[in-house]
C-alpha cells in the first residue's frame, strides 16, 4: 500500500484516506448526529455534514500536492455545508492546509503544527472557548493530546489514538455543559444533559484520523 | 452626477426571510435605491449559509462606495466573517454590521439610498434597536445633538403628530428622504427635548415622538424655508398614512383589583399551580443504581394508569372513554421503554428520562399531525402526572382539592377557565387580566364571580379564607362577621327543571339555556333544559390566534347540538368586537367599540369567515341530526336582516333569524321578522343602547335595567310584531332569569325564555302559578309605567 512509510510521515494518501474514514463515519451516523442537533439546535448537523463530506469525498480522486488539497476540502466544506459547521469545519482544513508544504509527504511535526493551526482557526472563527459546549471541547483536548505524544517520541498511530480518546472525553463532557455558543445558546440551561453534536463530529474526525494511521 | 451608492448585502439562512426583510427595507425607499445583494440559503432551497456566495454577493454589491453586511444569526455571522477572509485583498470597503437583522437592513438600506457614506449607513444599522429598546422601556433617551454648537436656523416651523403610530419607521424614512433633497442643513426638534438631524431615520425615531406631540422643524442653508415647508406639511398630512387596520391596543391591567363577574362569597384559596417546567438537573445516576431507578420509573407510571383509570369510573361515559384511552397510552411500552433506555445509556434521573422521553414520543405525534397529534396533549398530561409523582409535588393546573374554593392564579388559560365546575369553583382571584381578558368574559358567562388585576393574589397562602366580591373587586383576607355579612359560602345546588315550562293554564313557553360549549351543554341537558336558546360560538375560539378550520368548528358545534339530540338549539354566529375581542378578527381602534364593529357587522370586511362559520354549522347540524335555528347579533336595519337570511339560506341554514339588540332593530321588529324566520332579544345589549349606559358602566345601576318603561316599551313593540307575523320571539338575555319578569315577557309576547340552566326551575315555577291572561294584564300594566319601579310594583299588583 502506497501509504505505508517507515519514517513515521504521513503520507497524502494516508491524509486522503482519513478524509473517506471521516466522510463514512458521518455518513453511517448522519441520523445520529442530526438527532443530537435536533435536541439543542436546528436539526441540521448530519445531513449538513454528510452533504459537504460527500462534496469533498468527490473531489480528492487525484489529490496533488497536501496544501492544495487540503485549502481545497476547507472550500468545499464552506460552500455546500450550509450551517456554521461550514465555516468552522472549512477554516479548519484551511488552516490546517497552510502548514502542510507543497509536497506528499507530511512529517509529524508538521501534522502536529498544522492540526494546532487548524484548531485556532476554529477557536478565532467561532469565538468559543472550552466550556461553551462546542467542537472546540472535543478538538483541544486532542490537539494538546496529539502534541502531547508526538514530542515524547511517540509513533502518529499511538499519538492520534490519543487524540481520539481524548476528544472521545471531550465529548463526553459536553453534555453536562451549558450551551454558550450557536443555536444551542438560545436554550440555555435546558441545553444541560444533550451532548453536542459539534464535539460529537470532531471526535469523529480524530477516530477517522487514528483509522488511518493505525498500523501506518 | 450621480453619486455611487453604498451596498447593502442581506446573509440569511432562508432565502424567504431574506426576501421578505428585502421587501420591507424597499417600502421605505424613496428614489433610487441602493445596490442590494442577497446571499441566503442553500442551492438545493434548504436553509443554510455559503461564504462562497456571501463573498460574489459582496462583490455584485460594491459600486465604489463600499458594503455593509447585515447578517441574520449563527453561521450567517460566520459565513460573512469567512466571505470577508476569502476576499483578502480584493475585498471593497466593508462593515459587516452587528445589528438586529430586520431594523438593520431596514436603516441601512434608507440610509444608503439616501446617499450617506459607508460609515454613516454602518452607524444607522448599528444602533437601530435604540427605538424599539426606549418603545419597550429599556433604552436610553433621544440622542440629541450637542446643544452648545453655534446652530441657527433660517427657517422654522411647527407641528403637532396625528398618527395613531407615531413617528414610527415608515414615517421617519419618509422625512430622511426628504430632507436629504434639499440644500439645506434639517433637524426635527420634540417639544420634550430632543434634537436631531432630519436625514436620519434611527435618529428621529429616537425621539419617541407620539401622537399629539408637537415637533419643530428646523433648517439652514439655501433651501431652508422649503426643506421646513415641505417636512411640516409631511406631518400635518399624517404621512400619507391613518392605518385603517391598526390594531386596538390592549386592554391595560387595571391599577387596583376590579370586579368583573358580580357575586360575594367567602371561601378557602385554592391556587393553580404554575405550569410544569423540565425537572431540576440531577447527578448522573449510577450504574449499580439503574435497575432501581427504572423500577422508581415504572412505580410512578403504575399509579399514574390507575389514577386515570379511577378517575374513569367517577367519570360521565365520553369523558370515562377519554381517560381510559390515556390510561392506555400511559401504559404504552413506547414510552416506558424510551425513558428506560434513556436512564441506561445516558444516566438520567427517573423524571429528566421520562420528561425527554414523553416530550420525544408527543413531538412524534404532532409530525404525525391530524388525529394523532391531537393526543399529543394528553401525552404532555402523562408525562406532568408521573413527574410530579416522582418528584413528589402538585399536579399543575386546576386540581379539584375537594371542597369549595376561591381560584387564585396568575391568569387563567380559557381552556382552564372552561373546565372549571361551577360546583366547586366559588370565585376566580387572578393577579393579571382586565375586565375584557377571556376570564372575566368566561367568568361572567359562567356566573362564577371575579376580581382580576388583583396583585398581591399570589401572595396569599392557600387555605386562606378570603371574602370575594366579583362586583366591588373586593378582596379580603379572614373576613370579619360584618364583612361576611351576604357572602356565600357554597356553590347554591343546581335545580334541574321537573317539568317543560307551562303557565297555569297549560300553555307552553320553552325553557332553554345559554351554553358557549360541549361542556355546559351537556350541563344544560343536566338541568333539563328544553333546549339552547343561545349557543355564543363565539366561546369555543377566545384562545385561537387563527381562524378555527372548518373542521374544528363543526367538531365544537357538534358537540352542543349533539348534547340536544333532535331539539331546539339556536346556534348564533360568532359575536366578536366589543367586550368580547378576538385575535383572529382584528377590529379597527375605536373609542367606543359597543359602537363600534361587532357582531354581524364585522362580516362587512371578512364575509368569507361568516361564510365558512356557516358551512361548519350546516355540517354539523347534518352530522349531529340536530336542525340549528341560526342567528346574527348586532343587527340594526332590515336590510342587514336581509342580507344575512339571503347569505344563511345560500349557504343551507333551514331556519334563519337575527338578534334584536339595538333600538332600532325593535322599532323596526315587523320589517325584520318579514325577511326571517325568527328572532332572539337580547335584553342586555338592548338596555344598554336603549338607556345609553355602557354595560361595564359604574354607578349607573337604575338607568341599566330591563325594568325601565323606555326599555319595556321596545320589548312591546317586539312583541307585537312576532303575534302578528306569527313567528317565535325568544329572550336570551339576563332579563329572561328574573321570575318577576317572566310573566310580563311572555304577557308582552315572547315565546321561548333562554338563561343560565340554575335559573331554569325558579322560572318555571314563577310561570306555573300565572295564565296567559295574567301575563297580558301583567304586561300591560308595566308598559303604562313610568318609572322602573314603578312597572315593577305595577306588576305585582296584577298578579296578586
């Protein structure tokens, strides 16, 4: 398999496979995720989610260099999500992509820095902080977790396993929280005992990210 | 030459609502209007925000001046944030604007229109909540410009505001645009401070100018005279605008406790619980403790199916089946097994489980829609019962504690007002409401005494002994002696009527009751009752903000014909306006609206309504085998008389007659009944106009009564007129429940008496002991009165 590497980098085919890994556990949980949102939102977030993650799946047949793709996947995200997943979602990948270089090769500090630019492109786009009950409670928690791995030396299969463990948690705690961002914080405390189907999302996209690289 | 216009871009999950906003912010332009782009919703129609549209519509926006950006909510925030980054370098001028979504568009657009800069226009939308926070009490004042500047005006003039309205948005564009023509520097000035430049619409509508307020316009520069003419003449003429479907204010609540529903009773407090609210948030529950909790779950929901099932066998046969059948959804493995799965995987306690799972399986039922989603209240019946339970509290709502009691809660749905037992229920206490809100009207049809407005209600404990007077509006906590001197204590038991009416000579006169719904038919039918002499189906509807359907009105007159089976019930069509407002048939303001449009007269601008009314009545009349007689109120000429039998038999009515309230439909009682069938009298209404005393009128006791030789000699004239056509003449008025009136109307002509079923059998035995004979002489002897008490000792002279 083209995407097995012995140094330990990610390779564009590895990243490309996670976007598939991604796109099939929000296709597989689209009903799931929508009822999540039907509870504190607008009844959107899976079959937005599966709307756009169908659009980018459709474009990364012939993936070039890991900028482009990935500038290109945040784009697409933006135009044909429709909610605020859109955005966030797409500044994410937008970010991420910016760290990647031009070549098919990604090294794990390169991942790492890039996922860290990702995630404060979520945080300044969408003002929230950790508490406010939104992605963001899943993704910090496996950015810091990823870095966290890679510097002590750890393989990027142990690291993002980490990191979808973590946001794993991340998304647990959400349903104790108090909604203060999007939709949710309308409810206010009767947003309380709904996990969020943000963080719920994002934990997906770092168990996508583990997937992929397990046994790299 | 013609200066470049800044752009308005509109971000909107809904392409509609986005549309619409558009639609409204272009009424108030005058000119050209700005370039205005909008990026709202999703290629595929869905709701939903694209960055990537957001960022061409501000492009297509841009024609030099620069953009601002009103957005709607959540992603639209981020779409346009994101349109902003993706434009980078190419991007034009631009604000994206953090105002409210449609009074931003709205005084962006007239501000841009009027050729302001991007920093203007940006500052307009920015504070264009300010006139709605001070309309509503939470803003500042009017932002005046610095008073220490060297103004001076060559021009000025003054005027007084004659719009209803104010100087409401529509108005405030009007006077920017106009302004902005001039070549002159404009600033409106209100009389109670307050000072602004005339082109800004935000600006004058911060002077909360009202009706009757004056303004002084103000002008400098080379047009000033015309600027100031112009503008003045704008106010004067109202702004082209006296909204002829403004709606009526509501009726404010009164200062202090008012009386609405006359009666004086003392009684123990019973409050109504406030609705239910989600339960408190509780830890999570522990896995070893689950099993248990379900249990605690399935206990609750065992006594709540055997309290509906309890309550099923006290209960009359249609409401026996009701309960029963909620019994069985109580107990539907739907419910139990979702909140059980909700407490296994998420940890919920027993009431949060059973809260969300009840409020999922009655979401269902409402998607599912029609019948179905009628139960869904009683699934929201359900789930308040087991919380309670489980929580250990009251029941919300009206709970029959078991003896008598004074009701006491904040205000009263109609529907629990309408489900109220008069047996049980001796006076309603509320803390809010007016003497036209839906309890005093229900209160008073049910002649369950009343006091609302009463502010410090709340704070009396339940159990307190309190002494209400529904006329006074007293309301006073542990009553002494002399306070209850004359007060009821208990509810006086219902009398059913032993015999049809008949006066001691055996001629019949029917006996019929007032009813406004299935309920105090099937109450009426208790009592005996011959029949309903007026069904107000006007009752069914006071909570509906929109038109019944057809359907659910045959469904509510069914239930009333139904109580009736093949006997006489006058159905009459929906009497709105006056004391009896409804949402869905917005009355024009009037000072006086007794005088006003009510009745039949409002189907001069909304006949189809009447039409459809009815059809459903028809329906229902076919469905039920129950032939309603039908009737208008508020009939005044013949020629409406007419109109409304020709309409009734068009639609299918068999029998078709009107109400004689006003003077004039008495004198003219021979005109009307050749065009009907029958007609009712309806002697409230009939006092009123006739002695030119409001019904709610204070004070004036001996001018609103039926007794007065002005008011008998009408009902003689009405009289007359049915003998000699042949044609019944009924009375369903409160006149009709006196026993010393009684005689004197059947004396003066009438056929039929129509009244609360408790006073049925105290009629009836007032006509048992006179003859016809008797009635007549009776009658003759009050028409000769000239006083009211007069008539009345005149009266008891012939009938000795």
């Amino acid at each position: 398999m083209g995407r097995v590497n012995t140094n330990q980098s990610a390779s564009v085919a590895t990243l490309v496979e996670w976007l598939h890994q991604f796109g099939s556990l929000v296709e597989q949980n689209k009903g799931y995720l929508t009822d999540l949102d039907s509870a504190i939102g607008d009844a959107d977030h899976g079959s937005n989610m599966a709307r756009g993650m169908t659009a980018v799946l459709n474009q990364v047949a012939d993936p070039g260099a890991a900028d482009a793709l990935f500038k290109k996947v945040g784009m697409t995200l933006v135009s044909s999500v429709g909610g605020a997943s859109g955005p966030l979602y797409g500044t994410f990948f937008m970010r991420f992509a910016t760290g990647l270089g031009d070549g098919t090769e990604v090294t794990p500090e390169a991942l790492v820095s890039s996922l860290r630019a990702g995630l404060d492109g979520v945080i300044s786009r969408g003002k929230a902080e950790l508490g406010d009950k939104t992605m963001v409670d899943a993704m910090t928690p496996a950015v810091v977790a990823i870095e966290g791995s890679v510097a002590s030396g750890e393989s990027l299969a142990d690291a993002t396993r980490a990191g979808a463990e973590a946001a794993r948690r991340g998304r647990e705690s959400t349903i104790a929280m108090v909604a203060r961002k999007g939709r949710a914080s309308y409810l206010g405390e009767r947003s309380k005992g709904h996990q969020d189907p943000g963080a719920t999302s994002t934990t997906y996209l770092f168990e996508a990210l583990a997937a992929s690289l397990d046994g790299v | 030459m013609t200066v470049a216009l800044v752009g308005v871009v509109v971000v909107s999950h809904s392409r509609r609502l986005a549309d619409a906003a558009v639609e409204l912010a272009m009424q108030m332009v005058h000119g050209d209007p700005p370039p205005i782009r909008i990026a709202a919703g999703m290629p595929d129609g869905g709701l939903g925000t694209d960055a990537t549209a957001v960022m061409e519509a501000i492009t297509a926006a841009d024609a030099g001046a620069g953009v601002v950006v009103l957005v709607d909510l959540g992603s639209a925030v981020l779409s346009a944030e994101m349109a902003v980054e993706l434009l980078d370098d190419s991007a034009p001028d631009l604000r994206v604007v953090p105002a409210p979504f449609v009074e931003g568009l709205l005084a962006a657009t007239v501000r841009a229109a009027s050729g302001a800069t991007l920093d203007e226009v940006a500052l307009e939308a920015a504070r264009s909540l300010t006139p709605k926070l001070q309309a509503l009490g939470a803003g500042p004042g009017p932002e005046s410009v610095d008073t220490d500047d060297d103004w001076h005006a060559d021009s000025f003039d003054e005027a007084t505001l004659p719009n209803p309205a104010g100087l409401h948005a529509r108005p405030a564009a009007t006077v920017a645009s106009e302004a902005a023509k001039y070549d002159a520097e404009v600033r409106l000035i209100h009389h109670r401070g307050g000072s602004v430049p005339a082109t800004t619409p935000i600006g004058l509508a911060t002077l909360n100018a009202r009706m009757g307020d004056d303004l002084r316009v103000e002008a400098r520069g080379p047009q000033a005279a015309e600027a100031v003419a112009a503008i003045i003449a704008m106010i004067r003429g109202g702004f082209g605008e006296i909204d002829p479907n403004a709606q009526p204010p509501a009726a404010p609540a009164p200062a202090q406790p008012l009386g609405v529903s006359a009666g004086r009773v003392v009684g123990q407090v019973h409050k109504l619980t406030e609705p239910m609210t989600a339960p408190p948030e509780h830890d999570r529950v522990p896995a070893n403790a689950v099993d248990a909790e379900i249990a605690t779950l399935g206990g609750a929901l065992s006594a709540v199916i055997d309290e509906y099932r309890r309550r099923a066998e006290l209960s009359a046969p249609q409401a026996a089946d009701i309960l029963q059948a909620t019994a069985t959804l109580a107990g539907d493995s739907t419910l139990v097994d979702a909140a059980a799965g909700l407490i296994r995987a998420r940890g919920m306690d027993a009431p949060n489980a059973f809260w969300q799972a009840a409020n999922h399986v009655a979401q269902s039922m409402t998607d599912v829609g029609g019948m179905v989603a009628e139960r869904a209240v009683d699934l929201a019946d359900i789930r308040d019962r087991v919380v309670s339970h489980l929580l250990g509290i009251p029941m919300p709502g009206v709970v029959d504690p078991g003896h008598p009691f004074i009701l006491v809660a904040r205000d009263l749905a109609p529907s629990e007002t309408a489900t109220l037992d008069g047996n049980t229920c001796l006076a309603i206490v509320t803390a809010e409401g007016g003497p036209t809100s839906h309890t005093s009207i229900l209160a008073r049809s049910m002649g369950i005494p009343a006091v609302v407005g009463c502010s410090r209600a709340l704070d009396i404990a339940d159990g307190t002994v309190v002494l209400v007077d529904g006329r006074t509006g007293e309301v006073i906590e542990d009553p002494d002696e002399d306070q209850r001197a004359g007060a009821r204590t208990s509810r006086a038991p219902l009398r059913p009527l032993e015999a049809p009416g008949r006066t001691a000579d055996g001629t019949p006169v029917s006996l019929l009751a007032n009813v406004g719904s299935g309920g105090n038919a099937t109450f009426a039918a208790r009592a005996n009752a011959e029949g309903i002499g007026l069904f107000r189906t006007e009752f069914c509807f006071l909570d509906r903000a929109v038109e019944p359907s057809v359907s659910d009105q045959v469904q509510a007159y069914s239930e009333v014909l139904g109580a009736f089976p093949g006997a006489h019930v006058v159905v009459r069509t929906l009497d709105a306006g006056s004391d009896k407002p409804m949402a869905f048939l917005p009355m024009p303001e009037e000072p006086n609206p007794a005088l006003g449009v009510r009745g039949y007269r409002t189907s001069r601008t909304h006949q189809p309504m009447l039409e459809r009314q009815l059809d459903a009545i028809v329906t229902a009349s076919t469905a039920s085998g129950t032939d309603g007689w039908v009737m208008a109120p508020m009939i005044s000429t013949a020629a409406e008389a007419h109109d409304f039998a020709a309409l009734a038999r068009s639609r299918g009515v068999t029998t078709v007659g009107v109400m004689i309230e006003t003077p004039s439909a008495a004198l003219q009682a021979a005109d009307i009944l050749s065009e009907v069938d029958f007609v009712s009298i309806g002697t409230n209404d009939l006092t009123q106009y006739c002695m030119g005393v409001d019904r709610q009128a204070v004070g004036l006791g001996d001018l609103q009564d039926p007794w007065q030789p002005g008011v008998l000699r009408l009902l003689k004239i009405i009289g007359d007129a049915g003998r000699a056509s042949g044609k019944p003449v009924g009375v369903c008025g409160e006149a009709a429940a006196d026993p010393t009136l009684a005689p004197v109307l059947i004396g003066l002509g009438v056929s039929s008496l129509s009244m609360s079923p408790r006073s049925l059998q105290s009629v009836a035995e007032a006509l048992s002991e006179v003859t016809v004979e008797q009635c007549r002489a009776a009658a003759d002897a009050a028409v000769a009165a000239t006083t009211a008490s007069g008539a009345r000792d005149a009266v008891r002279a012939a009938l000795a």
